[in-house]
C-alpha cells in the first residue's frame, strides 16, 4: 500500500487539517493516511495547551465521527523516549512489525497489511522550504517521500524547494492541490472562535472543558506544568481512555479549586491528576500496593486504588509530598480530619467536567465558594448510592460525615 503520514499538535484540530486528510486521500498519490498526534516533538516540547493524551483521543473521536475512511490514528509517539523526532518516528513506524500490527488493529486485512508499503510524509508546502533544516533530513528520506500539499493561492515556489531536496539530499518529492481554507489552531484558541473546529472535535472539547480558564493553567510552576504534562503521557500505558482524560480533568479543576480556597495550585494539580492512576492495575498488585500505604485499612476492591495510587505515584514517579500522596490516598472514602488539599481532590473527582452520573449543577454551583457544603452534598449523594445498593459506608467515610455535622 501506499501510506501517507501527517503529524502535528492538532491543538485543537481544525478543519485545514481536515480538508489535508481529505485532499491527499484524493491526490492518488495514497491509500491510506496515518495520522499522528505529537506527544514531544521537536519544535514545542511543552508548548501545547493541551497534554498529549487529549489532543490523541480528541483527533480519534474526530475521524470516527466525520467517517473518514482509510484514515487511522496512531500513538506510536507514546512509545517513544524524549523528543519525537520526524525521523525517529518514521524508524519506527515503517518496521514491517510495527506497520502491519497496525494495520491490522485498525482493520485492514492481513493480506494487505503485509504487503510492501511505501511512504509518505505528508506536509504543507510551506514547510517543504525548510525541510532540508529539520533533524536528519537524509534519514526522513530513506524511510519516505515527501508528499507537499499546494494550497489555492499560495505563492511558495514548490517546484524550486522540491528540486533543491532532490538535489541535496536525493529524495522524492510529489506535490498535491489542497482543497481547503487556512486556518490555524492558535488562532482558534487566541480568538475563542471554533467555527473552524469540526462538531465531534467541538463535542470533546465541551464535554471535557478544555481550551477554558482552568486548562490555561495560569498560576502553574513551570515545573508542575511539565509534570502535568509528563504524568499525562506516563498514564497512557496504565488507563484506558475514559478513564484517563477523566484523572486529568481532575487535575484541572482541583487546580482551580486551589485557586478558589488558598491552597497549593502545583499540588491540586499534580494530586488531582494523578489520583486514579493505579485503578486499572491488576487487583492483586493494586491490593498489594494499597498495604505498602495504608497496611490493612483498605482492602475493598472498589477503594484499593486510591492508596494504591499513592504508592504508585511515590515508587513510580518519585513523589514524595505527603500532601499530594494522602489526597491521592483518600480521594475516594474521605476521612476525618481532611486537608483542603484532600478535599478538593475529593471534591474535583465526583463532579469534573465529563462526570454526568446525576445532575451535579448545585454541587458544581456550591464548589465555587463553599467547600465544605460542596463535599457535605457529594458525600450525601454518595451515602445515598451505598442505601441504595445496601453497602455499608467505610468508618473513615463516617468519620469524615461525622465532622461535616451529617452524622451525630
Ligand atoms: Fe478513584
Ligand atoms: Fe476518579
């Protein structure tokens, strides 16, 4: 097959990336595309406004929900230690394992998918002029063509910059018409405009808040934002999907709930964050973990990863804050004598952005200036789901109601 490459931040995707994907289907010169969301690359290793994870699952529902055929989403990059660079990537991408794994995980037949493949890194014409500039150009070339798209109206001398690189370096270079506008996604964050967003990309952004306040992360330490960021990818192994776009949209709003109460906004973040990060291990090691925490305190199945969590954090990524460790450790039952930190990171849990198990409007209201009535009220509806399912509530959960004046 022929298979066609594109990369970028997708920062929010935008229809220009769209009318790329659709255009070089079209151009003949390809099959299929593979599309891949940076994770590090070499031009913005913290830049985003999004961590990585996001800006992958975001593009996914995209592609999905526009139907575009022959077009799949990789996350190659997430295997990948340090900057991603073009031709790194290409290295590894094009292996005959790797590509005809993944192909077949996306459907195509066995057949086809173990075929000889040739590539093509798909680019905009006006970075073709500085191609020879990248990292290892040479190597980009032994991997894959280039393949330019010429947008309506764009005076770039193509012709003169293709026959440069073939000159210099001995590459094959095609060109394609783009059907499409210009657009950029800085613009569409700068502006607030996301009238150039496709609808199931707009649809993700709105059910997880992004491109908002609390996901500007002003306030933020540089240090906390890499970490964010960081962990964000670290994750990527351990969580599926939901659940791991739902832990940071708990390090986003714990963060702004920090804001809100006087509290530390790095550790709301981090602690936030990170709080679900070892929910899908295997139980026995989750069970394991959560005694290295907490030694026989929790043992129920639905609660050993949060104390988990906190042993995971601290072993894995070396966080050794107690405050960041017990929100991690008790965002679930709660417990007497809770911190602020804890209870924001309680609090962010039940009721983030994405989280629609009830109408959670009151609490949502209530936690922009009363944190103890927000925690009294989510700790009711959850005293009400344990009635409801005849489980008993765990004794820090009491204690914890128990102080908030809910129990005498
Ligand atoms: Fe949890
Ligand atoms: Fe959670």
């Amino acid at each position: 097959m022929k298979i066609g490459i594109y990369g970028g931040s997708f920062d929010p995707v935008h229809n220009g990336h769209i009318a790329m994907i659709k255009s070089a289907l079209k151009s003949g010169f390809i099959d299929c595309v593979i599309v891949i969301p940076s994770v590090r690359n070499n031009f913005k290793l913290y830049a985003n406004k999004l961590p990585p994870p996001y800006r992958l699952y975001m593009m996914k529902e995209t592609i999905d929900g526009l139907g575009i055929k022959n077009c799949y989403v990789s996350d190659i990059e997430y295997g990948i230690e340090g900057v991603s660079y073009t031709a790194v990537v290409l290295s590894k991408l094009t292996s005959d394992e790797y590509i005809r794994d993944f192909l077949i995980s996306n459907d195509v037949k066995k057949k086809k998918a173990e075929e000889h493949h040739e590539f093509f890194w798909i680019m905009g014409s006006d970075t073709l002029g500085t191609f020879e500039t990248w990292y290892k150009p040479g190597e980009i070339l032994k991997y894959a063509s280039l393949l330019a798209a010429m947008r309506p109206g764009d005076d770039t001398d193509v012709d003169k910059a293709a026959a440069s690189i073939r000159k210099n370096l001995g590459g094959k270079v095609e060109v394609f018409r783009l059907d499409g506008i210009c657009c950029s996604s800085s613009e569409i964050t700068r502006s607030g405009d996301f009238s150039l967003v496709p609808e199931p990309a707009c649809e993700f952004i709105k059910r997880h808040a992004l491109y908002t306040e609390n996901t500007r992360l002003e306030g933020i330490s540089d240090t906390a934002r890499k970490q964010f960021f960081d962990y964000a990818t670290w994750m990527y192994k351990y969580l599926g999907a939901k659940r791991l776009l739902h832990t940071l949209n708990v390090g986003y709003l714990s963060a702004h709930l920090a804001d809100v109460f006087g509290c530390d906004k790095d550790k709301a973040l981090i602690a936030g964050a990170l709080h679900d990060c070892a929910k899908e291990l295997p139980v026995d090691q989750q069970l394991e973990m959560a005694k290295r925490y907490t030694g026989d305190l929790f043992t129920e199945k639905k609660i050993i990863h949060s104390s988990a969590g906190a042993t995971f954090a601290k072993e894995e990524l070396g966080i050794e804050d107690k405050e960041i460790l017990d929100a991690i450790c008790y965002h679930t039952t709660g417990r007497g004598g809770m911190s602020v930190l804890e209870k924001i990171v309680y609090l962010a849990d039940k009721i983030e952005p994405s989280r629609n198990y009830m109408d959670l409007g009151p609490i949502r209201e209530t936690a922009e200036h009363d944190l103890d009535e927000a925690v009294r009220m989510t700790a009711a509806a959850v005293r009400n789901k344990f009635i409801s399912q005849g489980r008993e509530m765990h004794p820090v959960t009491m204690a914890m109601m128990s102080e908030l004046g809910m129990i005498n």
